[in-house]
C-alpha cells in the first residue's frame, strides 16, 4: 500500500514577507519575476511589491490578474512571461490570483512563489489550481507537477484582513481532521493518488486543536487588526496545516456535501469555508457523533460567526426538492462521500443536512 505525503518546499510565515520575495526568488536562482496579483493587491501594496526587487537590484514584471482564473487569461500571461523572458512566478492575492499563478507556472515549468494576503482558505499551500470559464463557471482542477516552491504567509497584511476572511479559513480547517480521520478508516485514496500518512493525520488532528483553543481569539484579534500569538498560529493552521491535512490525508462527506449545495444559487453569497463549516457538523450528524461533539462545533462557530443553519448560507426557504437534489448532487462516481466508511444514500445526505439544521436551530 502506497502512502505519499506532499507540501510546499518552504513554507515561510512572519512580518514583512512581500519585503522579502525578491531574496526567496533569488534563493530559487531567479533573476526576473513574472509578479501577478489580483486588482486589489496591486493596488494596495503598488509600492510594496516592487521594493525588495529594487532592494537586491533583480527585474520584475507587474501585472494584474483581468476576471477569472480561465485558460485564455492564463494563455495571455504565460504568452507575455515568455515574451519578458521571465524566469520565476510569484502570485500575490486571493484564492483566484494565486490559482493562475499556479497555473502559469505549470505550462512554463517556472518556479513559483505563492503569497496570500488572506488566510481565508486552504489552497495557497497545495499542488492543485481551480480554473474556471471566462463566465466564473467551475471548469476543472489543475493537478500540479509539485507544490509551490515557497509559501509567503506575511501576518502584518494577512491580520488586517477582513475577519470574516480568517473565519472562512478556519471553516474551510475545521473540517480537515473528521475527514482524513473518515479516509483512514476507509482506506481512501487522497488527492496524491495514494493513501494517507501518518503525519498527515497528526497534522489534520493538530488544525483542529489549534483552531478549538485559539479560532476565537484569533478571530478577536482579526477585528482590532492586530497580531497576536493566537492569530499567528490560526494563519498557520488555516495555510498550511489543512492543506496537509486536506491534500495528504484526504477529503469526505464536509466537501462533498459543500460541493453539491454550491449547485444551489442562493449559497453564491456565502464562502467556500462557511458552507464547508456548516457541512463539517453535517457529516458529524451522518457519522452519529455525540451531542457534546456537535455541541462543541457549533458552539465554536458561533464565537467565530460561522454558519450552523441552512438559513445563514442562504437556504432558508429552500424547497425540499432542490434541497434533496443537492443532496443527491453529493454523491456520485468521482465524489469524495465515497470515502466514508460506509456507504451514504441521497436520502441519508439529506437526512444530515436537515437535522444539522434543526440542531443549529436548537442551539443556545
């Protein structure tokens, strides 16, 4: 039975990281930066960005991700990269930035640097690339050759990140030990094409003791956008400890669960990690977790204002029958439920939606 674990060669978390890309390219032996970042990071870090190059006397090209993480918009930077001559990707931004990075850097086999201004979700650490149509519709994952080469976690922009961002990230977390611990006792295979270690599992288990003893505090800290040790270790349990846990430890009902309600249009206003969170304690209800279990998520997610009904992503009135066919849009050949422990029905998918809600609706 093979097992593989896989992470970033270097992941590097502190003050002033965008101060310092220009010496993490170096240390890559790069000499020109192809730097792509979202229209927001461009625009608030335009002076930021440049100076570590100025700094070490090394080249850069500053360019601003246009719309959506599409095959044309990746086409149109890796076509002006190789025009450049550039020699090393850096990604700066959010999910959708970071995800074209990614993919610029597998079709012209570069090095590449991934920095997050947000620790809001788990992907700046995996070898996997979301790409979508020009139209924002999902396309395909993009399997990478390997992990980014450096992950750039800077607290002094990530702790002024809008808290709502880290709470997603610790949604997204809070469901990466249930399911590598579901893909153990399965034998499932990961995202690396083969079975689970145990130091992914110890990873997976970490996150969710670092998230229950410090999310709260972390997420405090987020609203005065100051640094604190709390803060520092969620940034580094939402970055890097569940993308080890997720990626080498493998995915269940949480995601599989999320990914059939995202069908539903009314959830576009919630993010990934608050229906993932809600869709944790679902997968709690279908593996007959206790109640002081399921109590003591949802009491975690309500210091952190994350979701634990139906209504709060949107599905309040949501008719039992679009109900039951995103339920049943979670099951599948190629879903992750098929890595629980035991086999999972459209109606017992269902069954865990409506009773986590009434739960969260009992709460107080």
């Amino acid at each position: 039975m093979e097992r593989i674990i896989q992470a970033p060669s270097r992941y590097i978390q502190g003050e002033n990281g965008l101060l310092k890309l220009a010496v993490y390219m170096k240390q890559l032996g790069g000499s020109y930066a192809y730097l792509l970042a979202d229209g927001f990071s461009a625009k608030s870090f335009a002076n930021l960005l440049p100076r570590s190059f100025l700094e070490e006397g090394l080249r850069y090209q500053l360019e601003e991700l246009k719309g959506e993480c599409c095959l044309s918009e990746i086409d149109r930077h890796c076509q002006l990269l190789r025009k450049e001559g550039c020699d090393c990707v850096i990604g700066v931004g959010g999910g959708k930035a970071l995800d074209t990075a990614k993919a610029i850097s597998y079709y012209t086999r570069l090095p590449l640097i991934v920095a997050p201004t947000a620790a809001s979700m788990d992907g700046p650490c995996s070898g996997l690339a979301v790409l979508y149509t020009e139209d924002g519709v999902f396309d395909h994952y993009l399997h990478l050759r390997t992990n980014p080469a450096v992950v750039v976690a800077d607290t002094s922009v990530i702790s002024k990140a809008p808290p709502r961002l880290l709470a997603a990230g610790m949604g997204d977390a809070l469901s990466t030990y249930y399911e590598a611990n579901a893909c153990q006792i399965s034998q499932a295979t990961t995202d690396t094409g083969a079975h689970s270690t145990n130091a992914a599992r110890t990873l997976a288990r970490l996150c969710l003791d670092t998230i229950l003893r410090d999310g709260a505090a972390a997420y405090a800290a987020a609203e005065c956008g100051v640094q604190t040790p709390a803060l520092e270790n969620i940034i580094e349990a939402n970055l890097y400890l569940s993308c080890i846990g997720f990626e080498s430890g493998g995915l269940a009902a949480a995601h599989a669960l999320h990914n059939g309600l995202t069908l539903l249009p009314q959830t576009r206003k919630s993010m990934h990690g608050e229906i993932v969170a809600f869709c944790t304690i679902a997968q709690l209800v279908l593996e007959n977790r206790s109640p002081d279990e399921i109590r003591q998520i949802q009491r975690f997610c309500r210091s952190v204002k994350l979701p634990i009904t139906l209504a709060e992503i949107g599905l309040g009135d949501c008719p039992e029958e679009s109900l039951r066919q995103a339920a049943a849009a979670s099951l599948g050949s190629n879903s992750y439920m098929n890595h629980m422990p035991f086999q999972v029905s459209a109606d017992d998918a269902y069954a865990a939606l409506k009773v986590a809600d009434r739960l969260g609706d009992q709460y107080s």
